[in-house]
C-alpha cells in the first residue's frame, strides 16, 4: 500500500527563523481574554464550516471525543512561552536526502509563521538499527516502524532544548502509538513539549524530483497539527479545521490548512501575535510556494480588522 522511499544522506543544518513578539504572562487569566476570543470568533465563524457527522473510518467515529472549549483551554494552562522557553525547535531524525531536508525547511518556515515564533532546526543523531527491541516491529510493507514512546518519551525529551517552548521532530521511519494501532502520521505530548510526526505516509505516489503540493501540504499539516498538540490544544470537534483528528490520508487531505475561529482564539491567547500581520504572513508563503487553494481565504482575512492586539 505504502510505497518506501530511498533515504540517503545524513545532515547538519542550522536554520532558525526568528520573530519579534512582545508576550506577556497569561497567568493569571487576564480579564479581557474572553472579549479578544469573541471578537475573534465574531470576525471569523461566518467563513468556516462546522464539522459534519464523521463518515464510517474517520477519526471521530472510532475516536468520540469531546473537543475543548476556549474556557476549557485556558485553564488547562497550556503550554506556551515562558521567559526562559522562547523557542520552537524542529528535529532532524535519522538521514534524510536533499528533497527532504528541503521539505523540512519549508515546513519550519511554515511553523514559524503559523505560531509567530522564533523557530529553529536541529538534528539530532539517532541510530535507527540500535533501537531496543520493545521500540520497533515490522508493518505491513515489512518496514521498521518506531513506536511513538521511543521519540516522545526518550529521545526528543533527553534532547530537549533549554529554551524550548516546544521539539517536534521529524522521522522518515513509519510510526505507531499502540501494538493495537497500524500506525499514526504524528503524535504529540499535550504537557510535555514534544511532538513527532513521520513523512513516511505523506509522499503522494513516487518520491519526484520535487515534492509535489500534494505532498507539501500533508506534512505542513501534519506538523502544524502536532505543533497545535504541543501548545496543549486538543483535537477540534466543532469546525473543519487543521485541529481536527485524522484516520486516514483522504481526511488529512480534506481538513484545511487553517485554525478555524476558535482554535485561532486559543492560540491567539496563548501566542498573543498580530493576527493581521499572521494572516499576510501566511498568504505570502503559500504565494511564495506558489500554493494557490487557501487563496481566497487568505485574501479575505487579511483584510479584517481585528480590535485585539
Ligand atoms: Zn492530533
Ligand atoms: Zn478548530
């Protein structure tokens, strides 16, 4: 069903993305938070679409969950920046090849964009063929498969940087959370800062010269999921949104790109970023990579003003 892909090359890239925003302490709650995420879900909610009842193998029939509410998100405490953990990290895992470590890049620039922070790649070594046995089996193509715990309870928290708001690494090994699961595109720590999500599943057919947009956007959603997991979001129930679960590849490819009105709320209080300049921010790069479905929305949001800082 999965086609592998030939992996080649080991590399050592520093890139980090930088952005300059003021952030001030969200605890306690400040007293206008609920007047911002209003004024930001009225701007907003007339443009999304609620979710419709979830067809027989997707994410929500086999996993009924509740969703969160904004209240239900603040006080949760989420992650977020501190004054001492400024940075979003993404990591290498294992050899990647040129094509791929140019995805890599791109979707950091994405998640910098996406989360208004400094973000920065590291890699870090990890020797697939030593990994203990109760961290491994086989799947259906005969492929290793690394189960999650490996990268979200061992490795990505031993490295772990300082400054860290959040590590979410990247792997090009199939991946699963459970003996009971057949695998999972990411996964990600709602307390714990780290996150992980496997390209393995994400090549739309051959691994091209160039990625294809298909493929471009599974892992940019797939990893700004992850991310949005890594900020304690939990999955989103109540509109079509990058925050919704997924089972399956066509449910990847049919959620959008974007936050819908009330996920942005929650990471509008915990990112406190320009929303205006997030949106132009965001249309750029997908004008930059010459991506041209989210277009429309982009162009109209852009365009609001919104009364919060
Ligand atoms: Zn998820
Ligand atoms: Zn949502």
């Amino acid at each position: 069903m999965i086609k592998l892909s030939n992996l080649i090359c080991i590399l050592g890239l520093t890139l980090i993305i930088s952005c300059k925003e003021k952030h001030q302490p969200r605890y306690p709650v400040p007293k206008d938070a609920a007047a911002s995420f209003n004024i930001i879900y009225d701007s907003l909610s007339n443009l999304h679409t609620t979710l419709s009842p979830p067809n027989d193998d997707d994410w929500l029939k086999d996993h009924p969950e509740s969703g969160q509410t904004f209240k239900e998100y603040i006080h949760s405490k989420p992650i977020g920046l501190t004054a001492t953990r400024t940075k979003l990290y993404l990591a290498i895992l294992g050899d990647f090849d040129s094509i791929q470590q140019n995805m890599v890049k791109k979707t950091l620039e994405y998640l910098s964009i996406f989360y208004a922070c400094e973000a920065e790649l590291i890699s870090i070594e990890v020797d697939f063929s030593s990994i203990p046995k109760k961290y491994f089996r086989y799947n259906e193509n005969n492929e290793i498969q690394v189960l999650t715990d490996f990268f979200l309870k061992k490795l990505l928290l031993e490295n772990l940087p300082n400054d860290a708001f959040g590590l979410i690494g990247c792997t090009n090994y199939d991946i699963f959370p459970d003996p009971q699961w057949n695998f999972v595109f990411g996964q990600a720590s709602l307390h714990n800062r780290v996150g992980v999500w496997s390209m393995n599943r994400l090549e739309d057919n051959t691994h091209a010269t160039e990625f294809k947009e298909k493929t471009t956007l599974r892992n940019l959603k797939v990893a700004s999921h992850e991310t949005g997991h890594i900020l304690s979001l939990k999955h989103c129930t109540s509109y079509e949104c990058i925050m919704n679960g997924s089972a399956h590849i066509d449910e990847t490819d049919s959620k959008p790109v974007y936050l819908c009105p009330i996920c942005l709320g929650k990471t509008h209080f915990n990112r406190q970023f320009n929303l205006t300049d997030r949106f132009q921010n965001l249309e750029s790069f997908w004008n930059r990579n010459k991506i041209s479905i989210y277009h429309q929305y982009y162009e109209i949001v852009k365009g609001i003003q919104f009364s919060v800082h």
